[in-house]
C-alpha cells in the first residue's frame, strides 16, 4: 500500500511529521510504501538512513505550502504546486492509496474532493471523528467539511458513519443519533426535522432518535450526525474542557503533598491517554473515492504514526465499497431536500 503524507501540514511540521513517519515504518508490511510530500529540499536531509525497509520511504517534491489561514478553495487553486494539491492530484492518478495530511482542514476537503471525487451515490463528503467516552467510541459526522448540510447529508452521514464503526471498530449494528436541540420529535430546524424522517424511514438504521450534545458522553448513541458547523464546535468545545479538567486535576495535585500527587500520576496519564485526540490519530473524509485522513492541526509524531496505522486499515477493511454497497440498495433518493 502506498501512503502519501503531506510534511508541511500542521503546527509542527515538518518535524514532528517525518519523525511520525519514522516511527511507523516497522509496523507496516513489507510491500507498504511512505510518501512524504513536501519540499524536497527541506524534507531529504531530515531523513536518516534507514537500517532496514530500503525504499520504505520517498520523497515527493512540493515546494509551496498552504497555510493553516490561507483560503481553503483559493489557495488550493492558486497553489497547484503545494504539498495537499500534489497529494490529492496523486490520488487522482493512482499513485497513492492513501493521503494524509494535518494541514489546513478546508483545503484539504476542497482538494480531496475536487480531485478524487465522490463516492457513487454520495452527495457530500463528511469528516468524521471518534470520540471515546466512558461509555465506548462515538463517531461524531460531520466536524467541518460541510456546513451547509440539506436533509440527504445528514442522512448518509449516518450511513457512512455507521458502516466506519461496524467494520473498523466492530460495533455489529451502531445506534444512531440525530443532535438537535431536544429529544422531542418537534425540536430542531427543517433540516434536521427533515433529516429524522429521512434516517428514521431506513429499516436498516438503528436510528435512536434526537439526541442532545450532553448524550454523547452518556451512552445513548454510538454514531451523532450534525452538519459541520455545530459538529465543529463540539469538537473545539469538547477538546478545550478535557485540556482544562486535565489542568485543574493537575494543579490541585500539585497543591497537594508530592508524595500523593507521584501516587495518582500514573492514574492520570492512563485516562489522559484513553481520550488524547493523538492516540486516534486521523479524522477519516468520508464519502470520497479513495482513503483521506485529517489529522488534527497540532499533530505530533504519535498523531501521524497512529494516522498512517488508521489509512491502512481503513483501505484493507475496504470501508468505500462497503459504504456504496449500502447506498445502492437503500430506497432514499439521493435529491432529496
């Protein structure tokens, strides 16, 4: 399988990328190939010789770099000879199986998108991450490639979703939440009234209903579909109160006597590791033709390393054709408004 991996995505690029590709080359199989896509120049004498897997890892020349606050669909245009653009148009040629990249999400959406295509019977792709919770992972769909969503949207984000859950982390049949504003069947704009009859008129979904944002940490669904907008804000949210609790236990451990705060800090690493974005690695673009990781923007070695793990399963597990295949016998039509 051949990985293309864009070295100047991110806030600690390109070092903490290379080192993350480093990191993950005596995981892979034999005939997996790293391509890092980036300044040939910047990314060559970072690169040490490898001891084994010769050939493990190319380089792909990129010179230009789309900024993390650069317009999503302008630059991506204007930049043809930058990192995302030259791994998407890879894509488009079948010379990568798989892009990642931790650089700017939008154009990273636009350019996967314009050159990859949809998936037959998909409308508009979806980004979608797991959240793990006490109560077991949840896949929020959509957190930002889409924040326009008509009914349709949300429904197959639910639907692809839920085929990402059952084949990659085994839940057999994920329950599947609307978010709204209540849990009465009256709550919520048109569009998502509309989504609900959608979702709840396939026998197929295990459609729980509405759900609110304090339901997905409680257990009540496994996959919440929500347009990109607010599945952004619950993510920004969502990770802002778990650095700060994490801060406030610190601090008051601190206070304490050091003796008790060394007692509890294995205790605390354990559960800061079970709900670091890092350990999950990449946010799959779901409902595109081909296999597309995003990582988040502060990505560290670990992220990439777990990312690059992430892309080969989702492409072994052919998660795409299972997701068309579910599509192409549902009664939906995919105009609906």
């Amino acid at each position: 399988m051949r990985i293309a991996i864009d070295a100047m995505g991110g806030d600690n690029a390109p070092d903490e990328i290379i080192a993350g590709v480093l990191e993950s080359i005596e995981l892979l199989g034999e005939n997996d190939e790293l391509i890092l896509v980036g300044p040939q120049d910047v990314i060559e004498p970072q690169l040490p010789p490898l001891k084994s897997r010769e050939g493990a890892i190319s380089v792909v020349d990129a010179p230009e770099v789309i900024g993390m606050d650069e317009p999503p669909v302008e630059s991506f245009r204007r930049k043809r000879k930058s990192s995302i653009a030259v791994m998407a148009k890879m894509a488009k040629l079948n010379q990568a199986d798989a892009v990642i990249s931790a650089g700017n999400t939008g154009a990273c959406v636009a350019a996967f998108q314009m050159r990859m295509r949809n998936l037959s019977g998909v409308n508009r792709p979806g980004i979608a991450v797991v959240f793990p919770t006490f109560e077991g992972p949840v896949a929020i769909c959509d957190v930002g490639a889409n924040i326009a969503c008509k009914p349709i949207n949300l429904y197959q984000y639910g639907v692809m979703a839920k085929m990402y859950l059952k084949h990659l982390l085994g839940i057999e049949n994920p329950r599947v939440g609307l978010m709204s504003i209540g849990q009465e069947d009256a709550k919520g704009n048109e569009v998502v009234k509309k989504a609900r009859e959608l979702i709840k008129s396939d026998p197929n979904m295990n459609f729980v209903g509405n759900i609110e944002g304090r339901d997905i940490f409680k257990g009540v669904c496994d996959v919440a579909v929500c347009d990109g907008f607010v599945g952004n804000v619950i993510l920004k949210l969502t990770e802002g109160l778990v650095n700060g609790l994490f801060k406030a236990i610190k601090h008051e451990l601190l206070t304490e006597k050091l003796r008790l705060a060394m007692k509890f800090k294995p205790v605390i690493t354990r559960i800061y590791r079970k709900y670091d974005y890092n350990e999950y690695g990449g946010a799959p673009l779901l409902g595109i033709n081909g296999t597309a990781l995003i990582c988040h923007g502060s990505s560290r070695s670990r992220t990439i390393k777990n990312a690059i793990l992430a892309s080969k399963r989702f492409y072994t597990e052919k998660i795409n054709e299972k997701i068309v295949e579910y599509l192409s016998q549902t009664s939906i039509r995919t105009n609906d408004e």
